[in-house]
C-alpha cells in the first residue's frame, strides 16, 4: 500500500480510537452529549479529520472507496461540519457514533493488519 494512504489510514484510527476515549470510565448518554459543548466540537473536529483522510485517500486511489463504507457520506459529513457548521445536529452526528463508527473502525483495523 502507498505509505501516504497508509498514513492517512492511521490518521483516521487516531480520530476513532479518540473519539471512543471521550467516553472511558463512563456510558454513551446522548442526553450528556448534548449537554457538553467542549465534547461535541472535540468529535466534530475528530469527524472532521476522518473525512479529509477519507478524501485524500480516494483522491490518491478511487479503489478505496470499495474498501472504505460510506466514503463519500464520511467526506459529505467533513463537509457539512466545516461549512454548513449551523446545519449540524446532534441527533445526526450521534446516529455516526452508533451507527457507522463501529464499522468504520473494524474496516480500519484490517486495512492496517493487512499491511503490518
């Protein structure tokens, strides 16, 4: 694998392995994150980074997007995060957390056991 992608693929483990550390020691309450702005822009930012990863690795090599699910909904979201910020909901950016972080992160992992 090209060592950019590469990269660029540990780049988003660090986004998703932070992201699950925002919430050590304690439970995923949708209620508490709404509640926590600083936690909120700390997983927007963590979103934001995993989406331009996203981008830059399909800009390097399109067959990727094979490989990555929802690659372009994950750079739609970077997107929206950092240009449509007043657009953003909590409900949409904690169905992500539940829904789709947890594929993503499974994914990521074979891609970098892959190449070890």
């Amino acid at each position: 694998m090209d060592e950019r992608i590469l990269k660029w693929i540990y780049d988003i483990d660090f986004a998703i392995k932070e992201i699950d550390s925002y919430f050590e020691g304690g439970k995923m309450d949708f209620s508490d994150y709404k509640k926590n702005m600083m936690l909120k822009r700390a997983i927007e930012r963590d979103l934001e980074i995993r989406g331009e990863a996203v981008n830059r690795i399909l800009n390097r090599d399109v067959s990727f997007k094979d490989k990555i699910s929802d690659a372009k909904s994950i750079i739609g979201l970077r997107n929206q995060v950092i240009h449509a910020y007043d657009n953003v909901s909590d409900e949409n950016i904690w169905s992500i957390l539940i829904n789709y972080l947890p594929k993503l992160k499974n994914e990521v992992s074979k891609l970098i056991s892959e190449n070890k």
